[in-house]
C-alpha cells in the first residue's frame, strides 16, 4: 500500500510558515501520500493554497454548542481539511482524554467525512515495565469504533517516550509492535490488511528510511522534523 507521511506542526506555526506548504508542493514524491497537520487557525488558510491535503490535531466528539474554545469535525471539514489527528498522547495526558473520549472523537471525524488518525502507544514505565503490548491492546480496544476501515481510519503508534525526545525503540521493537497492531486489527475488522500504521516519535530525516522500510509500518506521523519543508521532504522521499 502507499505510505502516507503525515505532518503534525502541533501548536507551532504562524502565517509565515504557510510558505513551507509551497516548498512541500514543488517537491512532494510521486509514490507517497503526504498531509500536513497545522494548527486549527492555519488550517483554512492551507487547505485554500491546495498545495497538500490539510488536516488537522483534534476535534471535539459534539458537531455544535456551547463548548467554548473547542472545534467540531464538521468545523475542520468546513475549513478545507481531509483528516483529524484524535487521541495524540498530548491530548490524552494534558486534557485527560480516555480511550473512550478518542473513539467519540473518531466517530465525529468520520460523521464529517474526515480520515480518523488514531494515535496509540505506551508511557516509558508501561514498557519497562513489560506492558506495551497490553497498553496498546487496551487502548485499540477502547480508541477504534466498531466500523473502522482502511478509508476512515489510520492508526498512528507513538511510543511516549519516543515523542520529541531523539529516542526511537528498536526495530525489532517496532515490528513486534507494528504486527501486534495489525493482529488486534485483525481479530475485530474483515479489512485490516489493509489499514495504515504509522510509526511517530522522533522520526528524522536521518532514521526515516530504516523505519519507513520495517515490516507493517505503513508511514509517519512525524512531529518537529515536520516544521521545515526541507526535512519532511527529506523523510517522504525515504518513503518505501
Ligand atoms: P516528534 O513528534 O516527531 O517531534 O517526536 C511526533 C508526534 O508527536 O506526532
């Protein structure tokens, strides 16, 4: 399947940084998918330039009301976005999200007609501990709605530990992971085969062929190394 290098600026970007969508364009690779995550006040002003599909980092689960602050699905599809991040472990761990709030967020995303990206993965002390794989389990169980399909829903495994820090698990790591994912998938969805599994957490453009090669890794969610077209680039040309 095609891999999809998908950008989360996370809560960095002004309208300057627009520019970085048109560097994207000019050199995007012909045999991956790409998708930029900017911040929700960029994203009407990035889906208008039309230069890569825009999605964005949350939604709330209600489409409407009183709600100060927060941002429907319906809202991102209306401003031109394609996708939705929903249960990023900052999410879950700043604004205390459950598995159960994540897989509202999932179904409001594909109400909307939005690509549900749910983000999963174990804390450092879940996997000293021996409890990764639980975690995940867990969090599958509890984070991806009954009616998940290749079409509405990409799976993104972010260790914690992994996020923003320069640490990456091993890649024997990653595979056991990644093949865990795809069985759990598996036991609950016909189609399983063919759902995207990201890899996220420190992925750079020197470490971006070595992963984007592993068995069952289907793409990145690729946070800082996201900000400058020259280094996302860099990673979606590792693409496999
Ligand atoms: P990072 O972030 O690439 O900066 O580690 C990944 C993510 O949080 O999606």
């Amino acid at each position: 399947m095609r891999q999809l290098i998908a950008g989360n600026w996370k809560m960095n970007g002004t309208g300057a940084s627009l520019a970085e969508l048109d560097a994207i364009r000019e050199a995007k690779p012909a045999d991956a998918d790409i998708l930029i995550c900017p911040p929700a006040t960029l994203i009407a002003r990035a889906a208008a330039k039309g230069a890569v599909p825009i999605g964005g980092q949350d939604c709330r689960a209600q489409v409407s009301g009183a709600f100060t602050g927060d941002v429907s699905a319906e809202m991102l599809k209306d401003a031109g976005a394609v996708a939705v991040i929903v249960g990023h472990s900052e999410r879950r761990q700043h604004h205390g999200e459950s598995d159960a709030v994540v897989a509202a967020k999932a179904r409001a995303a594909w109400r909307a007609g939005l690509l549900a990206i749910i983000c999963i993965g174990e804390t450092e002390a879940e996997r000293l501990g021996g409890h990764a794989l639980d975690v995940v389990t867990r969090q599958i169980a509890g984070s991806v709605p009954d009616g998940a399909s290749p079409e509405n829903t990409t799976l993104a495994y972010e260790p914690v530990w992994a996020i923003g820090t320069g640490r990456t698990p091993t890649n024997a790591e990653i595979v056991e992971m990644h093949g865990h994912i795809r069985a759990r998938l598996a036991a609950r969805f016909a189609d399983a085969a063919g759902m995207r599994i990201l890899y996220g957490g420190s992925v750079k453009p020197a470490n971006a062929r070595e992963i984007l090669a592993l068995a069952d890794v289907d793409g990145a969610l690729v946070g800082g190394a996201s900000l400058k077209a020259r280094d996302f680039l860099a990673i979606a040309a590792a693409s496999s």
